[in-house]
C-alpha cells in the first residue's frame, strides 16, 4: 500500500514528467494543409457536388461550433510536394462518430467510400492509430480535397496533413503520453481507495470511484476502447458506452464534491441546487438511450459549465456559518475556496471551446488531458492535506478519549475507596448499635411480658442500612468491573435444594423443582441474584400470601421463576422495572434503594443469561432464562 511520503515523491515526478511531456504537444511539424474552409449542411443531405459550388468559410486551426445537428464540410487544400509513402491525413479528437473523406483529383467521383469514426471499427481505418485516420497521396500540385463530418458530440475539428514518418513518430509520442496520464489516474485511484481502506471515510470512497470511472471514460475518449474492444464489441456499442461514461463520471463527481461540501454543512437551497446538478446527468443519459445523443451530451455539457460555476459559488455563500462552529472541518474553507476556484479556471478553458462560446487552441485538444492532470495533482494533494488532517483529529480524539477513560478511572478508584471507607466505618458503628440493642434485650427479656416494639424496630432499621451498604458496595463493584463470573455446570434442583435452609420467612416460600437441569453459571452470584428476588418478593407480596421458586425447561432454554401475589404497591412500571434507582410511587412507602433489580439482571448478564419480567392479573413473575442456542 502506497503512503503518504511515497506517494508525495511519486506524484511530484509525475507532475514534472507530465509537464515535460504537454510541452511536446506543441512542439513544430509541417503541415501540408495550406488553407481550410467549412460550410455547414443544416440538411444534411447535400453531396459532393452540390457542395463544391456552396460558398465555404475559412478558419484558423481549430473548427470550433459546438454542439450541432448539422453536417459540417471542409475543404482542404494540400500543398504540393513528393512524400515517399504518402501523407497520413490526421482528425482530432478522435470521438468524431463519422469522418468521409473525399479527393476527387486522385479518385475521382465514383471512387469507394473512405470512412473512419466511432461509428466505424478500427480495424477498417486505413492507418491505425489512437487518431482518426486517412491516407492520401502527395501530388506535385497543390489541390484540395473535402471531409463531411458528422457527430452527436461537439464539433471541435483539427485537421493536418503529415509525412507518414512524422505522422508515426508523433502517434507514438502521444500514445506514451496518453498511457502514462492513464497509469497517472490508475495509481491516483490505487492512493485514494487505499486511503480509504484504512477509516472507510464516506468523501474519500466517493472520490475513489469518481478517479476509477475517470480511467474509463479517458481511455474512451483517447481512443483505447476502440482499439482494446475493436473485435470484442460492436462500434455502435463502444460510441455508447463512451457517452454513458461521460454522464456518469460527471454524475459521481458531483455526488462527490456534494459530499466533501456537505461536511461543512450546506444552506437548504444550495444543497437543492447540487442534487439539481447531480440529476442533470441522469436526465441526459435518460435522452441519450431514447435517440437523442446531441441534446443529452449539449444539456450535460451546459450543467457542468455551469456546476462548475456553482461550487466556487457555494464555498463562499452557500456554507453554514454555525455548523462549522460546532464541526471542525477536515479542511479550512481558504484551502477549500482556492480549489474549486482552480476547478473553475480548468473546467472553463476545456468547455467553453467544446460548447461553441469561444474558439478552440492547440492546448484545448487536449482539454482532457489537462484537466485531469491538473485536477488530479489538486486533487491529489487535498485529499491528502484532508488524510492528514483526518488523522491528526483521529490521533487527537484517541488521546481525548483515552485521558477521559483515565480520568474517569481514577474518579471510579477514589469513589471506590471513599465508599469502602465510609461502609466500613459505617459497619462498624452499625455492629456496636446492633451489639447494644441485642445486649438491651437480653437484659430485660425475663422483666418484658411483650417483646419492646422499638427493640424490633431498631433492628430492622439495623437489617435495612445493611442491606443498602451491601448494594451500594456491590454497585460500585460491577461500575468498576470487579465482578467476574467463575462459570461452571450447576444442577439447579441440588442447588435450589442447598440454599433453601437460608432464606428467611422459608414458611412463606413454595418450592418446586425438575429433576436435572443442568446450567453454566456462577453458583455464588445465582445465589445472590435468587436471595434479592425472593427479599423483593416477600417485600412486596400481598401479605400472608405464598412466593413460587420453581424451574421449567423447554425447546427454548432453562428457566427459574419467582412469583407472588402484587401487594399493596402494586405493579410496577413494565418499562423502568430494571432501571437504576426506579420504584414505583407506592413502593416508596417501603425502605429500599431501587438497586436490586438493576443489579440482579446486570450479575445475570455476567452469567449469559438474561432476567425477565411479566405480570398475569395479580401475579407477578421474574425469570432468570438460560438459552438452549448458547446465546
């Protein structure tokens, strides 16, 4: 896996290697093409002849028209020279969908059709190269020959006539080119799914799949499809591909950005406005599979010009001032600001000449490769500030987090230590009371006709601040994970058996239980977990009446279930009977601490198993429910 530092190295190299290699894009060759013209065909139906006598426009260079459902015809004229092997006439770019060249000094009227185009396969292109193609004679006069073009995608024309020798030496020197642009995105891809691999970031696996569409939709429109699929698919199907690859890279790019903005949180019609955008492409990919190629690609080129104006535009008023206050943001709006600025200057000089607003340079034949070259490196090294910023917050977040556990575990130490303390003095003052009251009682036992009332009452008070300091100390015991369960196979009948002799008012309690039931448990906290519920019980049963300790197995799991009669609290609240602290509004009358449910299903927990309650008219039932399927 690439990181950050390599793939730093590797990116710079690139960025100067690729620099290098645009400069050859306008390095001199001899064009023998002295003067070109056109004339538009609205009807699309002229021929040559009927052409020839049309009055033609001359241009500069580059045709640029735009988007048109009109024929276009040029008129060329070939300067005179003797070249051994002839000329390669070259057309760019190569998305045109159909080229036809005529040359009526050399071939004369009635010669075969020569046509080239995504419409055509490659193989059948007269020179084979990632261009379009034709080959045509030198001739020791100049003279002029025609080209009828006709495509659905935007009519951005460049023509020259070349020695074939300079026609194979350039080929050669952009097909390296377009490869290594291509290995370029392949291993921008590689970086930012890697990246991504690592926290699963939502903005980063978006742009992961925007740069891996990018690699198809380049080698489509480089012409490497047409030469890879050439005898795989038909070249209607490849030209249609090439167009739903242009809609869908421009939809997940959007989808993309929408994202990374998102993070900074969006003004409601700013966000209306992208998903606006995004669907754009949608609609013109819609358009595209119902015949209508020209006005799909012409309305997906417009949004894109015109999204490309909305992002800059969204950076500076569309974002939540208050939502980047509360959410500090991967990247600070400056950084986020300048890119979608850049994006804007990019974007701009490749579609204003692809859309007909202004005419089309050398360099703008190349629009392509420009834009993802500059827009990779940007992109590039945004995403990795971003990493590096996500990481920083991700380092700085453990260590919040980590020294809020510390913090909070020696908070839980010194609440530990406080309580022990406090429980054990507290005890200890608790047995000299309880020493004092039993010694009283012993004294006057022969002179008391009746046991003395405040005696007893003083005891009980004695039981109950017992129970709570034993509660309080085994909460603050499981808070702080001190209880650990010693699992081993426990017989709940011999068990149930064991414990019976212990539990107070056992002339109250009803035991009934089946043979051989075997459950994984900690026999010491069952102990306690039982003892609690049949103290709640007897607490709380309607008085005189008898508690139920039975056991029960089924298809499902292994049970034990205490019931009793409801008392004069009645039932509790379904939905908070196992909440810390929670006692229904007449149990209050009662002393208690509302921790011994709470607790008992949490012990329970540590046993894997699970503590239940329901009510039947005035039964109330607690079971303790081991599963049969081990979870």
């Amino acid at each position: 896996m690439l990181t950050i530092r390599k793939a730093k190295k590797f990116f710079y190299g690139i960025a100067i290697l690729m620099a290098v290699f645009a400069s050859q894009f306008v390095m001199g060759y001899e064009n023998r093409i002295v003067s070109q013209s056109y004339f538009e065909d609205v009807s699309n139906q002229l021929t040559l002849d009927q052409v020839q006598s049309k009055e033609f426009s001359s241009y500069q260079n580059i045709l640029t028209k735009g988007y048109s459902h009109s024929t276009f015809w040029l008129k060329l004229t070939i300067k005179s020279g003797v070249s051994d092997g002839g000329l390669v006439l070259r057309i760019r770019p190569s998305y045109m969908d159909e080229v036809e060249l005529f040359d009526p000094t050399i071939d004369g009227k009635n010669a075969r059709r020569r046509l080239t185009g995504d419409m055509y396969k490659w193989s059948s292109d007269e020179y084979q190269s990632l261009n379009l193609n034709f080959k045509i004679k030198s001739t020791m006069v100049d003279r002029d020959i025609y080209l009828r073009v006709k495509s659905a995608h935007t009519y951005m024309l460049h023509v020259d006539a070349l020695d074939i020798k300079q026609a194979e030496f350039s080929d050669k020197k952009i097909e390296f080119i377009y490869l290594f642009y291509l290995a370029f995105l392949l291993v921008l891809v590689i970086w930012i799914f890697s990246t991504w691999m690592l926290n699963r970031e939502k903005v980063l696996g978006l742009f992961a799949l925007t740069q891996l569409v990018a690699v198809f939709y380049a080698a489509s429109m480089f012409g490497f499809l047409r030469i890879i699929l050439d005898q795989v698919l038909s070249a209607h199907l490849l030209n249609d591909i090439t167009n739903y690859l242009i809609v869908s890279y421009i939809s997940i790019s959007l989808l993309a950005h929408s994202n990374l903005l998102g993070e900074y949180g969006l003004k409601k019609y700013f966000k209306w406005g992208l998903w606006f955008f995004i669907a754009i492409p949608i609609f013109s990919g819609t358009l595209i599979a119902l015949g209508f190629v020209t006005e799909g690609l012409q309305i997906n080129a417009n949004s894109l010009l015109v999204a490309t104006l909305f992002l800059p535009l969204t950076t500076f008023v569309g974002l939540l001032p208050s939502y980047s206050a509360l959410e500090r943001p991967l990247l600070p709006k400056s950084i986020l600001r300048l890119y979608y600025i850049l994006l804007l200057i990019i974007l701009g000089i490749t579609l204003l000449p692809m859309v007909g607003v202004i005419s089309a340079i050398e360099f703008t034949l190349h629009g392509l490769f420009i834009h993802g070259l500059l827009s990779g490196l940007i992109l590039f090294a945004l995403l990795q500030y971003r990493t590096k910023r996500m990481n920083q917050s991700q380092m700085e977040r453990i260590a919040f987090e980590s020294s809020k556990a510390e913090q909070e575990k020696i908070r839980r130490e010194d609440q530990g230590q406080l309580i022990g303390m406090l429980t054990h003095e507290v005890k200890n003052s608790l047995a000299v009371i309880d020493f004092a009251v039993s010694s009283i009682a012993e004294k006057f036992k022969h002179e008391l006709s009746v046991e003395d009332k405040n005696l007893i009452r003083m005891s009980k008070a004695i039981d109950d601040i017992n129970l709570v300091i034993a509660r309080c100390v085994d909460v603050d015991r499981l808070d702080q994970e001190k209880i650990h369960a010693a699992i081993r196979p426990v017989n709940l009948s011999a068990f149930l058996q064991a414990i019976s002799s212990e539990v107070a008012d056992s002339d109250r309690i009803i035991w009934d239980y089946q043979r051989d039931i075997l459950v994984d448990v900690d026999p010491d906290l069952l102990k306690v977990v039982i003892f609690n519920l049949i103290d709640n019980a007897l607490k709380y049963a309607k008085d005189g009446s008898t508690i139920h300790v039975e056991t029960s197995s089924s298809s499902q799991g292994r049970y034990i279930h205490i019931k009793n009669q409801v008392g004069y609290a009645g039932l509790p609240d379904e939905a908070k009977v196992f909440d810390k602290y929670y006692r229904s509004e007449k149990a209050q009358k009662n002393r208690g601490t509302g921790l011994g449910l709470w607790l008992s299903r949490s012990i329970v927990r540590l046993m894997n198993a699970e503590l239940t309650y329901v009510s039947d008219g005035d039964v109330i039932t607690f079971s303790i429910g081991w599963s049969n399927n081990g979870k």
